[in-house]
C-alpha cells in the first residue's frame, strides 16, 4: 500500500473523528484535503460528496430513533435542493469540454464556501440568539413563508453542494437555526442530515456519470472514516468544542483566502 492511500485512511479517520466529535461539516474537511493530496477539484468534490452520502446515511436512523428529524421541514428543503442539484449538474455537463475552466470555477467557488462556513462557525451561537430573540416576529408565524423560504434554502444548498461539496453541514444547519429558531437543536441537526443525504448522493451520482469520482479514494476515505465518526461520537462533549470549533474555522479560513485570492 502506497503512502498516499495510507494518508488518505488517516484523512478519513481524523475527519471522521472531527465530524463525530463537533458535527461541523465532514465536506468542508475532507474536499481541500484531497486537493492537497494532488486531486483534481472536480474529482475531489465527486468523491466527497458520495464519502458524505454514505457516511451521513447511518445518522439518518440513529436521529428518526430518536425522533430528531423533522420530515416536513426535509421535504421542503428537499423540494428546492435536488432540483437546483440537477440543474448545477446540466450546467457542470455543459462545462464539460473545457477541463480547465470547470475546475477553475469549481476551485474558486470552494473557496468562497470555505470562508462563508468559517464565518458560519464562528458566529453560529450568536446568530441562534438572534434568531430566537426574534422568534415571535410576524416572520416567523406565517407558515407559508417559511415553507417558501425553507425551498428556497434548499435550492441555494443544492447548487452551493453540488459545485463545491460543501454547504449541507454548516450552512445548513445555521440557514435553518434562522428560520426555525424554536425547533431544539437535536431535531435541527437531525432534519439537516437527513436532508443532506438525498442532496449528496444526487450530486455525487451525478458526479460519477460525468467520470468525477474515483472509487480507491473513496474506499480509503470510508476505511478510516467509519471507525473515526465512532470514536468521535464516543468523546462528543468531553473536549472543549468551543477551542476545536475555532481551531477549525481558522484552518477553512485559511484555505479558502488562499483558494479565492
């Protein structure tokens, strides 16, 4: 076994254990770690978010368990994602003749998701405070504009996903603590995984069919991935998340500067 694939199981892993441990967002992670690693950017988000579809599925039955999802609001979400997604992907397809300018536009656009989410992490705290200090404004009791905006969350998610492989977690998550301030933050989490794992799979299928996914990485990613979300879950709580979180945002903060400049 080569270096690189050993590295890429320890990626896997220490991701994994990242993602288990805090709940930020395994593609924000894991796509600028394999474009260390000398793959392409259109490669690198094809295979992470399938990484993600497979590795988000099994937090779809703990959370219903645990009666944490919200399945109308993942409907709603729903309705506006995977049309986006498949939209995003005609649109990647059309690209397709010029390698060069897709990877261009997938780099770059990385980037800005990258900085969005730092600022996302950061700030998640107080913009839940703002948003339930709000929480009976006339916005929030009219359930048809919250279902129209819900779809509309869902179609930002789905373009940013597919193009970047980024978004689903933090985005996501901070989008809805916005919108539903009331919702406790378990069913939150819960309704933006079970959401994420259509959205995922749809563009990495997609992805694939368009040859931008490469399956030994991806079968390392999962080798060291699966058992690190495990022990991540285990110590969830025992480390001061507020100094990871950071630590995290600073590091995404740092790659997409370098990526967008």
């Amino acid at each position: 076994m080569s270096m690189d694939l050993v590295g890429l199981i320890i990626a896997g892993l220490v991701v994994g254990f990242i993602v288990g441990m805090t709940g930020v967002g395994g593609g924000s992670l894991m796509t600028p770690i394999l474009l260390w690693f000398g793959i392409p950017p259109s490669t690198a988000v094809g295979t992470d978010l399938l990484y993600a579809a497979i590795t988000k599925s099994g937090g779809i039955y703990v959370h219903n368990k645990k009666k944490n999802i919200n399945w109308t609001i993942t409907a709603w979400l729903t309705l506006g994602s995977v049309p986006a997604a498949l939209l995003t992907l005609w649109l990647l397809h059309y690209l397709k003749t010029d390698l060069d300018v897709l990877n261009k536009i997938i780099k770059y656009s990385l980037g800005w998701a990258l900085l969005f989410t730092s600022i996302a992490i950061v700030f998640k705290k107080r913009l839940l405070a703002f948003s339930q200090k709000h929480a009976g404004d006339k916005f929030h009791s009219e359930s048809k504009t919250q279902n129209f905006l819900t779809v509309a969350i869902g179609v930002m998610l789905g373009a940013t996903v597919t193009l970047t492989s980024i978004g689903a977690g933090a985005l996501g998550t901070v989008t809805l603590f916005f919108l539903y301030p009331l919702l406790p933050t378990p069913k939150l989490v819960g309704t933006e995984i079970a959401h994420a794992v259509p959205l995922t799979l749809v563009a990495g299928l997609g992805h694939a069919s368009m040859g931008n996914l490469d399956f030994n990485v991806l079968g390392h990613l999962l080798l060291g991935s699966l058992p690190g979300i495990y022990l991540g879950s285990l110590l969830s709580g025992k480390l001061p998340d507020l100094l990871l979180r950071n630590a995290i945002a600073m590091m995404l903060f740092y790659v997409g500067f370098k990526l967008v400049v």
